[in-house]
C-alpha cells in the first residue's frame, strides 16, 4: 500500500541523539530543548525505517500551546518551519512573535536540511502540491491579489485544535493548513471566508476514530458523506486527514485508531474530491508519534517532547477558549 508523501522535519545532532538515545523511555526526556528536538528527529526517523519508509516522507509541527516565546524562537534558529497551534488567540499571538523576530533577524527560509528549498518550497511542491493557491475569480494577467502565505513564506502556522467560527476569519490569516475542520458548519464558515479573500483554504478533516464523546471530530461513518459535501465548496480544498487517538500510556494502544484513520484515507483519495491532491495523513502526538508513522502519517504533532515534560501542548481538550456564542456547530 503506497503511503502518503510529505517532506522531512529539521534535524539537529546532538549528543542525546545519539543511537542509545533513541531507546530512552517515552516519559524520559533530555534536559535541553535542542537534546529533545533532535532525539523526536531520530525517533521519527527511526520509525519511518522500521516502516520502510524515509524520514523524507514525515513534517514534524511542533506544537506551541504552552511554549515560551524564547523557545520558539530557539527551534527557529535551528531551522525549523512548521508550527502547530490549537487556541486560535495563543495561534495569532505566537504567529506575530515569530514575524517580529524574522523581520528583527532578517531570516530566510533555512538552508538547512529542513524539508525546505532554500525558496521554502518543498513543501509546496510535495505535500500541499497542486495548481498552487490561484485566485477564486479571474483576474487580469499581473492584477494584484491577496499574499499567499505559500511558498514564499518562510513559516507554516497548522491550526490544529477545534475551530470556533467566530474566531475562524482571524486565525485564517495566518494558517497555512487547518487540520480540524469537523463538521459542515466550519466549513461552511470558512467557505464564506475564502471567498472573500479569494483565494482557498487547504483543509483536513477531523475523524474521531475512537469513537469518545470528549473528542472533537467526525464519527466514522459521516466522514464520506461530508468529506463528499466539502468537496464540492468551492474555495475549500479538502488535502487529508487528521486524528486524535485516547490518551494511553501504551503507545500500541493507538493503533488501531490509526489503522482506521489511514483506511479511510484510502478509501476517499480515489474520489478526488477537489482538484488539490489528497495527500496528508496527520496523526500522532508526543506519546504515540512513532506508531502513527508506522501507520502512515506524514505529518506529526508534537509538543511535550520537543518543549518539556511540564506542557500539555499536544492535547487541544485540556485548555479550551471561551465557547463560542453563535449557533451549534453541530452538523
């Protein structure tokens, strides 16, 4: 079975990534941020052989929720690019540190073996490949339009936590992909907000695989029907999918949930629902990125095991924002 192709998460050699380091237990972290970030590179490499797979084929998207504004600009300066956040304010928040201190160091998309061209279009051109992002109207030859936040931007924002519509319009200025799009309501909503930009929203949808009720996400047998639905909004490009497995302290424990989430990705990439590519998988946190990837991931969200062990950052349930005071999004 062909997996999903992506592109590689930065690496940065240290002594805890060493070999030995590799097989340190799961709850064990290094005491430094650059020990741990390059010790979850080794383990998503290390995974992605044990699947036969390249390390090529994953992008890391570290999860911000609860990291220091130091920190974030620390994985930057080792060439970093993909940044996960699921509290649409703390997304906005971190988003504007990260461009103040690019525009302050004049950094360029990194020359380092990143995932990225030296122009930051690798991952354009692998994993959110496709007609590029092209005006929703047309527009005269060399007529001015909205900045794509694409290849030419040095930094990826990944929405990945639930998305409330009133505060969908702000965050989309600065997310490159979200990853939890759950019902018809969102999508709708971000519809009417792509529209007005003209230009489209790369989105996953969210499966609830485990089928709990505190989880967000589209039960399993909703997720063709609606993905079939989203497909034909124009303005919305439906790229993958994405999930969430229980929190266990076995890692095996989710398996299964990524079993059934790729088997659905397969099921719908012959649809070809949008004329974008069908072509992300993202599954796996810090306590079961490396199962993930044995099971088809190519992108994995981590945040705990890259910003320490005293964050939450890779679980969008346990800091809910305010609720949001529109209608249910309930499909």
């Amino acid at each position: 079975m062909s997996k999903p192709a992506a592109t590689s998460p930065a690496k940065k050699h240290t002594p805890a990534s060493a070999a030995n380091a590799v097989n340190l237990p799961m709850n064990k972290l290094p005491d430094t941020l650059d020990e741990r970030y390059a010790l979850v590179c080794d383990r998503i490499a290390a995974a992605a052989k044990k699947a036969g797979r390249s390390s090529s084929d994953i992008i890391l998207v570290a999860v911000t929720k609860y990291a220091e504004p130091e920190q974030i600009r620390h994985l930057l300066q080792l060439g970093h690019r993909d940044f996960g956040e699921n509290r649409a304010q703390v997304l906005v928040q971190h988003a504007a540190i990260v461009e103040e201190f690019m525009a302050r160091q004049r950094m360029l998309p990194s020359s380092r073996k990143t995932g990225l061209d030296n122009d930051g279009s690798l991952f354009e051109s692998k994993l959110m490949s496709g007609p590029g992002v092209p005006s929703l109207k047309a527009k005269p030859q060399g007529a001015a339009g909205p900045a794509s936040t694409g290849a030419t931007n040095p930094v990826r924002w990944h929405m990945i936590g639930h998305l409330q519509r009133n505060k969908a319009k702000k965050v989309i200025e600065f997310v490159r992909l979200v990853h939890s799009v759950d019902s018809l309501r969102i999508a709708e909503e971000l519809q009417a907000i792509a529209m007005k930009r003209d230009q489209p929203i790369d989105v996953l949808l969210q499966v609830n695989a485990s089928g709990e009720e505190s989880k967000h996400g589209l039960p399993v047998p909703s997720v063709i029907p609606v993905a079939e639905q989203i497909g034909t909004m124009m303005g919305l490009r439906i790229r993958g999918l994405m999930t969430m497995a229980p929190y266990s302290d076995n890692p095996e424990d989710a398996r299964p949930i990524f079993e059934r989430t790729r088997e659905l990705f397969e099921e719908i990439k012959p649809l070809k629902l949008t004329d974008a590519p069908f072509n992300i998988l993202s599954m796996g946190m810090s306590g079961d990125y490396q199962i993930a990837i044995e099971e088809g991931a190519n992108v994995v969200r981590v945040g705990t095991n890259i910003f320490g062990e005293n964050t939450s950052a890779d679980r969008p349930e346990e800091a809910p924002e305010a609720p949001d005071t529109s209608e249910s999004d309930d499909q």
